[in-house]
C-alpha cells in the first residue's frame, strides 16, 4: 500500500547563545520541552501484575531440569533442553487459551549441521507466543530470552549448567508477559519468544530473524533480555569478593551506525549529515528510556551506546543484522562468577537461583512492558522521513509517507550534542524526527530525516 506524502516547512529562528549548547539554554523561544509518554490505566494495571513469585517459580523450573545446554538430551522427559523446551510451550500454550483465539503459539525448529561449538548435527526449536494485532496485524515487536544454558564447558551436553540469571531471567519476562497481554487486545503483533542456541552462536534467534525477513514481515522493534535477573554484581573478574546494589538500573545496549545492513555510500551518507547517533536502533533505545523511566516500573534505563558489552553478543544481533531496530538489556552489574562456571578452588562459583534477585527481574519485566506495549499501541514508526536539502535556506522542509492510523505527527527535536529528544518544534542546527500520534495518544518512535 502506497500513502501520499505529508510535508511541513519549519521556519528557522537565529539565536547568538552564550551558554553551552544545552536543552536548558539553546536554542530558547517558540516551543515546547518534550514530556515522556507515561502509562495508561490499562498498562499500568498490566506492568502491576508482573509478578517476582512467579518470576522465580519460573527460574526454579527451568534449572530443575538441571542443564539447557543445546548440546543436551531432547527426549528425556525430565532432564535436558528437551523438556525445558516441552514445559515453556505447555506454559505458552495455557497462556494463548486464555486470549479469545488473538494468541497461537508454535515451536518452529531447524536442523544445525556441525558448526563452531556444535560437534554434531542438533535440532534448534525456538518457542514463540504470537499475540496478532486487530488493527495492523501485520507490524511486529518482538521481546526474547533464550532458554539455554551452559556450564564451563561450552561444548558439555551432560553436566548440570543451571542457567538460572543466564538466562532464566529473560525467558522468565518472555513468559510474563505473554501471560498478562494474552488477555489483551494488542493494535500490532506482539511476538513473545524463547530462543535457543545463544550459547553456541545465536543460531536460534538467527533462524527467527532469517525467517521473517524471508518471509518479508516488517519487524518495527526487537528487544532481548539476557542476563537480567540480579542487581548485585561484581566491580572486578570473575571471583572478586568486591560487590555492587544497583537495584532501580538497567543497562540497554544500542547500536550507532548500521554496519551490518548498510553500504559504505550509505554510512558516508550518513556521517555527512552527523547521524551517527541516529540509526533506527538507536530510534528504538530513545523510545525506550523515554517510556520506560518512571514511577510505574521504577527503573531508569541506562542507555550505553554500543551494540554489545565488550567480548561478548546476544540475540539481538542477529535482528540487527537483517536490518530490524533491536536492543539488548543487561543488569547494571554482572557477577561473571555466577554465569556459566562451577566451584572452582572451593569458590562458590555458578548461575544458580540463590544468586537472583526476584524482585529486580519483575521491575525489569514492567521495563519490557511499557515498551513493547507502547510500540504495539502507537502507530508505526514513520518511514522515508527526508529533509529538503535541495536549496540553501533557513527554512526546513521534511516529507514523510502517510503512517497508518496516525491521528496526527509530532517533530521532535534535540540539539546535535543531546541524546534524547528534548522539544516537539524544530529549528536548524539540530537533530530532528518525526513521529506519529495514535488517537488514544500512544506516540511512535522518531523516523530520522536523510538530506533529500
């Protein structure tokens, strides 16, 4: 479906600024400061019912089945990835009963030949609770966890690896929140997964990526939870006895420039007109602190701009590298003794349950909550945002496409060296977007303006 285009000539006032360039002092006059969307009654009364006893009911069966490890038993009804698997989808699928028929779970599986960290052939199966939207069924969010595990040994497919934090806790917000919204009738598709494979190379989460671009589905926001479940972490290697409470943080990691997805021409492109910080990613991670930071979920979210933590990788990578916006989210402060290891010289060391904070997983789930939800509410994101760079003036003129059900368009605005969008009418020298307006008031994520 094709829109016409919409476009709007801003007029630029002049200032001479004295003060460093800040939201506070430039540039001042006609405007407003941008007020962070909140939650509604409705998603307020959802994010309170995510609940820390049932997040660790959750965690306690998962390490019951005493390794997830991809590399495990797939038949053995008690022990292995298998019967994990088996529990999440029976879980899913008592979930989806309770939606009217708006739910529909699958376990989409693949077979991996012998790879990197896989010695054997071995079956991937995701689990994917699909909540369908009743307006635009065919925009999708996607917020993930993987369920399974490993231990020291990477390539041990017998031994226990508990993988209650790493990553319990993430398939623990999937199954939450699959749980509270299935009752609920969602505008866009909301897809609730629990991927496999992350330990090996992100295969279970590649395969979901692959497949939904092949299958061309327009994936508008992705977010992955892994290593989510403990406000206390270490401030040293593995084994230091130092420690840190970070309770009401969590860290969201945002890629910059799109280096999977887009050319050199494009990312010149890009540099040319500064926005580096303006990747579709980073779109989404704007959004996310903005709706996610307040008294409701009782977080605030610590954007980090980067893609990953060094050495290390999640899921969200794979959706980054078909070209969907995607973030990762990991607590402020991880304890590296309790990911993956046993006890080692008499140390404590491994990712058991004892080691998890209930209370912060839930407050991390209402995080997702409030994003994935206003994503799904609000219209899309607009698209083919351009800035007229045809003519030398003061004056600027974007054009975007038409957003499906959008009541009206805001333009937001920041001065270049800001991170959040802090006004909704433009001036020159600044970053701007557009986003668009539902009618109940749910606002999209900003599309950023390319020199047209």
């Amino acid at each position: 479906m094709s829109f016409r285009s919409f476009f709007v000539s801003l007029f630029v006032l002049l200032f001479l600024a004295q003060d460093p360039l800040t939201p506070d002092t430039w540039p001042t006059g006609p405007g407003q400061l941008l007020v962070p969307q909140q939650p509604n009654d409705e998603l307020t009364s959802m994010l309170e019912q995510i609940d820390p006893v049932r997040i660790e009911a959750i965690i306690n069966k998962l390490v019951s089945f005493g390794t997830r490890s991809t590399l495990s038993n797939q038949t053995d009804p008690v022990r292995g990835i298998g019967a994990a698997r088996d529990w999440i989808a029976s879980q899913m699928q008592e979930f989806a009963a309770a939606s009217g028929g708006r739910m529909t779970v699958n376990v989409p599986s693949y077979v991996q030949t012998a790879a990197s960290e896989i010695p054997t052939d071995t079956v991937i199966s995701n689990i994917v609770a699909t909540l369908t939207g009743s307006v635009e069924p065919d925009r999708i969010y996607v917020v993930s966890g993987h369920y399974d595990s490993r231990n020291t040994n990477n390539t041990d497919g017998v031994n226990d690896a508990p993988g209650a934090d790493d990553d319990g806790s993430g398939v623990a917000i999937s199954m939450e929140l699959a749980r509270i919204m299935a009752t609920h009738d969602t505008k866009a598709t909301i897809m609730f997964a629990c991927v496999a494979g992350e330990e090996q190379g992100l295969y279970g989460s590649g395969f979901m990526a692959s497949q939904l671009k092949a299958a061309g589905a327009d994936v508008q926001g992705m977010l992955d939870n892994d290593i989510v479940g403990s406000s206390k972490g270490s401030t040293g290697p593995a084994g230091d006895t130092n420690s840190i409470v970070d309770p009401f943080n969590i860290r969201m990691f945002v890629q910059g420039v799109p280096s999977f997805t887009e050319t050199l021409t494009q990312i010149q492109s890009r540099v040319g007109i500064g926005a580096e910080n303006d990747s579709p990613a980073r779109q989404l991670g704007r959004f996310a602190a903005e709706v996610a930071s307040n008294a409701v979920t009782n977080m605030t979210v610590q954007t980090i701009w980067r893609p990953d933590r060094f050495l290390r990788g999640g899921d969200h990578e794979s959706f980054l590298e078909q070209g969907y916006p995607a973030i990762r989210f990991t607590e402020p402060n991880e304890d590296f003794a309790h990911q993956h290891h046993k006890v080692v010289d008499g140390v404590q060391f491994g990712d058991l349950v004892e080691f998890c904070d209930f209370e912060f997983n839930a407050r991390v789930g209402r995080v997702n909550g409030a994003v994935i939800w206003s994503l799904a509410q609000a219209p899309g994101t607009p698209q083919n945002v351009v800035l007229d760079a045809s003519v030398l003036t003061n004056n600027s003129t974007l054009t975007w496409d038409a957003v499906p059900n959008a009541a009206s368009y805001e333009i937001v605005w920041r001065a270049s060296d800001v991170v959040q969008w802090t006004h909704v009418i433009p001036v020159d020298n600044a970053q701007m977007g557009v986003r668009a307006v539902g009618a109940d008031g749910f606002k999209s994520p900003a599309g950023f303006p390319f020199a047209g």
